[in-house]
C-alpha cells in the first residue's frame, strides 16, 4: 500500500513538471510582467582594473532566460556579470560593461545594462627628460623633466614638470656625475622609475699651481722670461704655462729684475680661471752689453734637431744633407737659435758630425750630432707579396710549397745610380707568420749561410740582386722575406706556400 502511494507522488509531479514545461513554452497568457535584474554597485572613482558587476534576473511567473543564449530552459531566476574590457596599456574614464537581454516565456524581455561610467586606469605615466649636455660643464647640472598621465593623474602634481640635478661639486672636478634616480605614480599607484642620468662632467675647480721657474744667476742681455706650470684635472688642459718677464728699460741693467705675468691667467676650457702667479724676482738683466757679457763664462746649451723624434735620414749621395743644431744662452746670448752644417752622405748607415757652437761671449760647446745614410730600395721585384703593415684584407699572394722561389730587388743611390756589391747585402731571412700579417711568429731562418751565399749573384743586365729560395721541406702556410742591408735597413714582405 506505501508503494502504491509513493509511485502515485512520483507520477503526479513528473506530469505538473511536464504540463509547466508545455505552458512556459507555448507562453503564460496571464503573466504580464517582464523579468526583473536586480545589479551591485561598480566603483565610483579611478580603478586599475576592468570592473565586474554581479546581477540577479529573476521571473517566478513563467520563468527567464537568455534572449541570445545558448541555455534552450526557462528558470526561475539566474546570477550574472557585466563587465567592462579596456587594453591593457590604455586609459578610459567614459567606460560601460557590456549588457544582457533577459525575456520569459510570455515573450517579455528586460535588458541588464551597459552599466556606467566607469574609470579605469591600466596605462603607467609617460614622461621625458631633456638631453644630457655634452662634454664638460662649469656648473651643477639640473636636467628638465616632465610627467604626464591621462587617466587618473599624476598623485603629485608636481611631476608635471621637475629637475633632476647633480650632487652639488663646488670647487671639485668630476668626469662621471649621475643625477638620482626618481619614481613618478599617477593617482590608482602605477609608478614608473627615472633611472639615474649620466655620466655628465662637472669642472668647478681652477687649474691648480704646479710650480714655477727659478732665476738662474746669470746676466741676461734681454729680458728673461720664465714660467709657471698649471695642471687640471677636468676640463684641461692637464697642463699649461703661464709666462712671467721681466720689463727691464732699453740700455739698462738690473740685477734683481722682477718678472712678471702682467695679469695672464691658467683657464681651464670651461672658464675657471687661476690667479696670476706672483712675481718672480732676482733675474739679472743687462742690455747695456757690459756687465752680462763680463760675468758669463758658461758655454751655451745644444741640442741635435731630430726629425719626427729621429735622426735626420738622408739617401745615398745625397747632396746638400745638412744636419742642424739649436742653440741657447742665458747668460749673454748667442747670434742665432740653430745652427747647420753640411755633412758627407758617402757612407751607408749610422754616421756622426761634431758641430762647435759659441755664445756671445765667446764660450764653446761642442756636441755630436747622429745621422743615417739609407740606400734608395726600389722594392721586391719579385715574388710579388703583401706588405706586413698592410692592414686590408686582401689575400697574401700564393706560391708552390716545394718550388724555388727567385727574390729580386733593386738598390740605388740619390743619383739614380745602381748599387750592385753583394757585399751590401748582410743577410736575407725567412719566418714562419701564423697570423700571415705583421711580424713573423716563428724563428728567422739565414738563407746566406756560407753555402747560401753562392747563390745570392747580381744581374747585370737587369740590374737586380736576385737569390733562388728552395722551399722544399717547408710546411704550408704564410712566411716573411726580410732583407737586411748594410745601411741598418730591412726590408720586408709576406707571402704564402700552398700545396
């Protein structure tokens, strides 16, 4: 009897389930009230997020669902979101969520949203800062920024426009300077980091006094001047000197003459400016021409002249070679700053002259002067090969690993007249190059050896040195020809055995 009972509960609702899917379906003549959507509240100020709002779509008459959804069933009610969606990186303060229509099955239909205005913030602050200045600067540096943000603000609206500055450097020099890092947040606290800037050069010193001359004792026969040395350490110049003479009248004498920059001061390149340097007094000046004359009994100070920083080089045979000397006296002057002599330029190599020079009170100096005597080295003829200061990169000339290889150069004399001793010839090595330019890495090896030797011979009717080099035995690879001759000179050049 329960059975039956509970079979019958079971029937009857399964049938009223049925019968309300059918009159949902079919619609609810009487149900004339739409579906009602009940929705949260959404922020009222600036977020950093899209926004998301709970809402409740309610119908008990004849049930709700989704105009456009995919859910075919009536209910009753049903939970929701309406959401907003801004790209990240951006900024909107006029922002809306989407929106939802909810119809029953009267065919009566409520729209939840778009909901808003929202703001929302997702976009850091942007800003930019001037160029860095270049090279040295006399001053402090304060570099100009300015900050912006569209969305919710800058938090301090200061950061529209602001200064980064460097540590104060009164005083000092400094090549490396930075000024400090700073962090700008707009009002939602999205921050961006100004890194330090840098580095920028500040000079804020004076050149700084190294030094001066002393007076030398010695009569002068015109003013004298001396100097004092500056050095910097910032802008530069690392060192200069400032010039002191004295003023003595013309015929006069004095022998504690004052010399004096007359105002001149060490700047440095961005205008910081040393005082003048203090007289110097106790310099003996005579232009009368007869006390310094009298009281001078040193010969004068000279020098070799030197080309470039080397001994002066002439050709062979060269005429008109003369070698110069400078000359100074700080007690009674000579007649010329230099002086130049002739010199022979018959002999091939290191050579000397001995010049004797006077001041005006007839005191010598005698020096030695070095000069050198090279041949005229009209180049290698052959094997055509590439110079080992060449830095191109074209290819070192190939030969035959293994064949005999003529070398062939030509010498001559300022004149154009052809040297052709053998004797001139002091050797002729070759040299493993790994690196096939510059020096040879590997151990020189001499070609005129004894027997060797035989085998160096001039053409005469080319007018050419010529040796036969054997490379039987040799490995592959780059080797430098140096040729050296009696005049000190080698000559070289590279070229490369190949299989």
């Amino acid at each position: 009897m329960i059975l039956i009972r509970k079979v019958k509960s079971i029937v009857i609702a399964v049938l009223a389930a049925i019968l309300s899917t059918i009159a949902c379906e079919n619609g609810f003549a009487g149900d004339t009230t739409p579906p009602v959507v009940s929705c949260g509240s959404g922020p009222s100020g600036w977020v950093t997020h899209d926004v998301q709002i709970q809402c409740q779509v309610t119908d008990p008459e004849s049930g709700v669902r989704e105009q456009n959804g995919s859910n075919p069933y009536f209910e009753c009610c049903f939970n929701f979101d309406l959401s907003t969606y801004v790209e990240d990186e951006h900024e909107d303060a006029n922002v809306f969520t989407n929106s939802i229509t909810w119809c029953n099955s009267a065919g009566l239909c409520t729209t939840a949203g778009p909901l808003g205005p929202f703001k929302i913030d997702k976009k850091y602050p942007t800003y930019e800062c001037d160029t860095l200045p270049s090279g040295w600067q006399s001053h402090n540096v304060s570099v100009h920024c300015s900050a912006q943000d569209w969305g919710s603000g800058l938090a301090n609206p200061s950061d529209s426009s602001f200064e980064l500055s460097t540590p104060p450097v009164d005083g000092y020099e400094y090549a490396e300077l930075f000024t400090p890092g700073y962090e700008i947040c707009d009002n939602v606290n999205l921050c961006i980091f100004i890194n330090s800037m840098g580095p920028i050069m500040v000079d804020m010193k004076a050149p700084q006094l190294a030094g001066c001359d002393s007076p030398d004792g010695n009569w002068h026969v015109d003013d004298v001047t001396l100097y004092c040395t500056y050095t910097d350490g910032g802008s530069g110049p690392t060192t200069q000197r400032i010039s002191l003479s004295t003023n003595v009248p013309a015929s006069g004498s004095d022998e504690n003459a004052a010399a004096s920059a007359h105002g001149s001061e060490a700047c440095d390149t961005v205008g910081n400016c040393a005082p003048p340097p203090p007289d110097i007094a106790g310099n003996k000046v005579d232009k009368s021409g007869k006390a310094g004359q009298s009281a001078d009994t040193k010969g004068p100070i000279a020098f070799c002249v030197q080309i470039d920083g080397k001994s002066p080089t002439f050709t062979l045979n060269q005429s008109g070679a003369t070698v110069s000397v400078s000359v100074s006296d700080s007690g009674s002057g000579v007649e010329a700053p230099s002086v130049s002599i002739g010199v022979s330029t018959s002999t091939p190599g290191n050579n000397t002259v001995t010049i004797t020079v006077q001041d005006l009170a007839g005191n010598t100096t005698t020096i030695e002067c070095p000069y050198i005597v090279d041949y005229k080295f009209g180049g290698f003829s052959s094997p055509k090969g590439k110079d080992p200061n060449d830095k191109s990169t074209s290819p070192v000339p190939s030969f035959a690993l293994g064949s005999a290889i003529p070398i062939k150069w030509q010498l001559s004399d300022a004149n154009a007249v052809f040297i052709k001793d053998v004797a001139m010839v002091v050797s002729l090595k070759v040299a493993f190059n790994a690196n096939c330019k510059g020096s040879a890495t590997g151990e020189p090896v001499e070609l005129l050896t004894t027997e060797g030797r035989k085998g160096l011979i001039y053409d005469t009717g080319k007018d050419l040195f010529s040796f036969n080099w054997s490379t039987q035995g040799l490995k592959s690879g780059c080797y430098n020809i140096m040729l050296g001759l009696n005049d000190g000179t080698v000559h070289e050049l590279i070229i490369s055995l190949a299989p």
